[in-house]
C-alpha cells in the first residue's frame, strides 16, 4: 500500500515539474529569451530538488570504497 502512495507521489512529482518547464519555454518565448536554456534551467532545477545530493554521494561512496576497502596493488 505504501507504495501506492510512493508511486503517486513520484507520479504527481512528474507532472508538476513538466507543467514548470513547460511554463519556463512558453515564458522565455513570450520574452525573446532562449526557450532551450530557460526549459533547460527549468528542468535541472526540479531535478535538483528531489536528487541534490545524488552526484555527491556516489562520488563520496566511490573515494571511500576505493581508499578504505582493504584491496591493495601489488
């Protein structure tokens, strides 16, 4: 059940950050700004609100798996 509720979260997620970049071109249309570039900024902003932390934490799991695993070179 809870993942009824995850799914639907994700999903309600989804279509609100595709109404904001939508918004985001239609606006920099309207303005004689780069669509791309504002649909572009649109979406890495609503990615970074759910995933901010995403890229730091692989690259953090990554060093330390790599300095403090216990493997060697010989």
């Amino acid at each position: 059940m809870i993942g009824l509720v995850v799914f639907g979260a994700a999903l309600l997620y989804l279509l609100i950050s595709i109404v904001v970049v939508l918004w985001a071109i239609r606006y920099a249309r309207g303005n004689g700004k780069s669509a791309k570039s504002w649909g572009r900024g649109a979406a890495f902003v609503m990615y970074s609100l759910v995933l901010w932390d995403w890229l730091q934490t692989v690259a953090t799991q990554e060093f330390y798996c790599a300095k403090d695993s216990g493997f060697t070179k010989h």
